[in-house]
C-alpha cells in the first residue's frame, strides 16, 4: 500500500525570477539613463584611464608608455603650483562660502513676511548660466576706469585698482564669484532642513529666557550639523574641480595664479593637443576626489544611523 508522501519529504523548488509587465517597463524607463551615464561617465572615464598609459600623437594613440605620462606631469614645474592653487580654491570657499548660505537660511527662518520673495531673490543667481556669471564679474573686476567695482572707487576718491591682475588675491576674487552663483542653492536645503525644526522647541527656549543667540547654538546648529557636515565635503569635490570660472575670468593668470588641475587638463587637451598628459591630470584628480567621495559616503551612513 502507498503512503502519501508528506509535506516535509516533498522535494523542494527553488523560486525562479520571471520578469514581470512592472519590472520591464521600469527597466525601459531606466535603460535611456544609464546608457548616458555609461557613454558620458564610465566609459570616458574607463577609456581615459588606460590611455593615460599610452603615448598619443594628437588623439591618436602609439605606443605604451607605462607611467611615463605621470613622470612627465608630475615633473613638470606647473604641476605642484596648480595642484596649490586648486587646494587654494578648497580653502577659500570655505572660509567665503561654507558659512554664509548656513548665516543667510537661519535669518531667512527668523523671517515673518515676505520670506517667498526673499528666497526668490536669494536663488535667482543659482538659474543664471555659468559663462554669464563669469562674465558679469570679470566686467565688475575689469582693472581699469571702466569697471564697475572701480568706478565706484572712484566715487570715493580711490585709485583704479587691478583686482584679478592682482596674483595675490586672484583666487578669492574667483571663489566670490563662484560663492555669489552658487550660494542660494544651499540656502534653500538649509532652510528647508531648518523647517523641520519643531517650533514648540524655539517657544520653549524662549520661555526660559533663551536669546536669538543662544537659541541658534542650543536649538538650529545641532539639528543641521548633520546636512552641514555633508555639504562640507560636497563643497569640497565640487571647487577641487573647477575649471569654468578660471578659464572665462583669468584664463588660468596672472602667470598661472589661478589654473587648477581642471584647467590643466583643459589647456593640455586642446590647447597643447597632448591628450595623453590631459587624460593624465584627469586621472590624478580622479584618484583624489574618490578619496574624498568615499570620505562622503562614511559620513553620508554615519548621519543616517543617528
């Protein structure tokens, strides 16, 4: 006589994946979105890291070379000067532009009336194209009578002054520009981090005899420290790689003051048509935003574990 085979002595199947109508159509959606950031990020990249390797007659690739390329761009007397003069932006967005969007958003969270036009007025540099930017301040900084900056100089009796000829200040004229376009996109993800801020809190410090100070201290500061961290070293990828303002306003001058590695690179690849020392400076700076990028990330999990 047979006995029925029970449930725990049945063979067991292993789940099979079978894509669903969902899942095709979200990977349709998605697929436009990665082969641009395959053709535009990984590739370019991929490619530019083995070619740094080769030696390259215009874009035409030779013979490998080894590290060559990297001996080359290292020993070159140009390099340890820019490499400090993109460290010099790092440091000078920092102490212009890190703290202000923070100082702006709590005012702007202090605001009672008219906080909608003021968040207007306050972003509206940010939609403004880069090449423009760049170009309404070189006209502010133009070093003769013409200049705006310095025809109101003169208005006080002041002498026509240099401003981006001046090598010891070029950088921070730059990084002001660059604070001025970039500012009101941090004060909104500031001040929208601040709207999540209970209220019952500032009315109960108030009622303690808390003042606007102390309330910023005990209350604001610890509630955005976290996105303030973050921000931080945002700011710092995105300024070690600039290349936009330098090459509009300066064009790297006066006598290299203000190149950046980014700029280096661009003056290699289609100035002196050396690909192959381009694509190696591209590589180098890679190398050091990775570093910081994965300094983000430990950070980024850190603040959402708290």
């Amino acid at each position: 006589m047979l006995q029925p085979v029970s449930k725990t002595k049945r063979k067991k199947h292993k789940s099979v994946w079978l894509p669903t109508k969902r899942d095709i159509s979200a990977w349709i959606l998605i697929l436009p979105a990665l082969l641009l950031i395959y053709l535009f990020v990984l590739r370019p990249q991929i490619m530019g890291t083995y070619w740094s390797f080769f030696d390259m007659k215009g874009y035409k690739v030779q013979e490998f070379v080894g590290l060559e390329n990297y001996k080359t761009v290292i020993s070159d007397s140009m390099f340890l000067k820019t490499l400090w003069n993109t460290f010099q932006y790092v440091l000078w967005s920092i102490v212009i532009g890190y703290f202000l969007p923070i100082i702006i958003a709590i005012l702007l969270n202090e605001l009672v009336h008219a906080r909608n036009t003021y968040r207007v007025l306050i972003y509206f540099p940010s939609i403004l194209p880069g090449a423009g930017v760049a170009l309404l301040w070189y006209l502010m900084f133009y070093p003769d009578a013409g200049g705006l900056l310095n025809m109101i100089g003169q208005l006080f009796g002041m002498e026509p002054y240099v401003w981006l000829q001046d090598s010891r200040w070029t950088i921070m004229y730059i990084v002001i520009s660059m604070t001025w376009s970039g500012c009101g996109s941090s004060v909104i993800y500031y001040f929208a981090a601040l709207q999540g801020v209970s209220r019952e809190l500032y009315e109960a410090a108030i009622i303690d005899g808390a003042g606007f100070i102390r309330r910023i201290r005990t209350i604001t500061l610890p509630h955005i420290s976290g996105i303030a961290l973050l921000f931080l070293v945002r700011q710092i990828i995105g300024v070690f790689s600039v290349m936009e303002q330098p090459l509009q306003m300066t064009d790297g001058g006066p006598n290299g003051a203000s190149t950046t590695l980014g700029l280096l690179a661009y003056k290699y690849g289609f100035v002196s048509i050396k690909a192959d020392l381009a694509m190696t400076v591209g590589v180098i700076m890679f190398i050091i935003l990775a570093v910081i990028t994965c300094f983000y990330f430990y950070l980024d999990k850190k603040i959402e574990r708290q």
